[in-house]
C-alpha cells in the first residue's frame, strides 16, 4: 500500500524542480492503516474508534460490483437479524461506497449491475435489513474498458508472468515489487493467497 500511496502521489509532484506542482500537491495527503478487521463495517468503526481524525471524516470506500455483491450477501451476516442490518452502522455513519462496474460473464452487463442497486432502492431487499437509503450512499461508476483493473486479474496476470499486463494494471512500483516478490507464483487457480 505505500508503494501505491508513492505511485499516487508522485503523479502530482512536477518531473523536475523547475516545474510547478500540481495545484492540490500540497493538500493531497495519503493515510494507509492496517487492520484485521474483516468487513467494511468493522473497518471504518476501527477508524473512527481510533481518534486519529477527530473531524471524523467520511469513508468512501472504493470497490469493484463483485465486491458490492459480497457486502450485501446476507450470509456474511449471519448473527444479525435481520443480516443486513450488520451494515447500517456504515450507512448510519454517512460512509459511502464508490463501485467500479465489471461488466462479464458473471455479473452480467452494466445495467444488470446498476439494477442490482436499483432493487436496494425500491426497497427489494428490506426484508433482508436493506434501507432503500442506502443506495443514495453508493455511486456506481463505469470502468475504463482499456483498464479493467481487478486483483484478480493482476493475479493472474503475475502468475503466468505477464508483467506487461501487470504493468498495465499497477501503478510502475506495485508492479515491481510483486515481479520482485514473486508474488501469485504458488497459485495456479490465479485466487487470492493467504
């Protein structure tokens, strides 16, 4: 995550000295946190139980579909009831979701997927704790088809050592340091390793 946090903010910074920053350089500021927390919840309560943001920020969380789908998969939940009230706390909070569509063979096309929130709103899901409110909080956004970035891509990418598409869907230094690591080499399926 530093490396990215380095990448990203070398993009502001000029080439050379002489150069003018970019103009929001001096406001741009990356914080990276480690957590064991393992849902979306858990991790902006452990945020904000931290007070290291005493304003209290708002938490945009930025995912792919297949992620949002696994938010709103009542399973996750069970010791809930109804099991999607386990989110309300993000919601409650302000928390939002910025949600990267992956239009494929297995979450079907981009207005499939926009129609999967669009049942969170007309309240489709409030038998499963869902509050049609809670899509106003969810921005739902098209990927760059000449991207398409998705970790499991990158995996997979890596581990059939094609480190030009690695290159092409990591900033430069996260892309060397998997190479370097030899990250994803032990995995043949391409799925995320412990």
């Amino acid at each position: 995550m530093t490396l990215l946090a380095e990448d990203l903010l070398s993009t502001f910074q000029p080439p050379s000295s002489s150069a003018p920053a970019h103009e929001d350089a001096d406001a741009l500021a990356v914080d990276i946190g480690l957590t064991t927390a393992p849902y979306y919840t858990d991790k902006s309560a452990a945020i904000a139980a931290s007070d290291v943001y005493p304003s209290h920020p708002v938490h945009i969380h930025l995912v792919g579909f297949d992620t949002l789908t696994r938010f709103f998969n009542a399973k996750y939940y069970p010791d809930f009831d109804p099991p999607l009230s386990a989110v309300a706390p993000f919601f409650d909070a302000g928390h939002r979701l910025r949600v990267t569509l992956r239009p494929d063979d297995e979450f079907g096309s981009a207005a499939q997927q926009r129609e999967y929130l669009a049942k969170i709103a007309r309240g489709e899901r409030e038998g499963e704790g869902a509050r049609r409110e809670w899509a106003e909080l969810i921005e739902m956004v098209d990927a760059d088809e000449s991207v398409g970035v998705s970790s499991t891509r990158v995996r997979r990418a890596a581990k059939k050592g094609d480190w030009e598409e690695v290159e092409r869907l990591c900033t430069r230094g996260v892309a060397e340091w998997v190479r370097e690591e030899k990250l994803y080499e032990g995995d043949d399926r391409g799925s995320k390793m412990a």
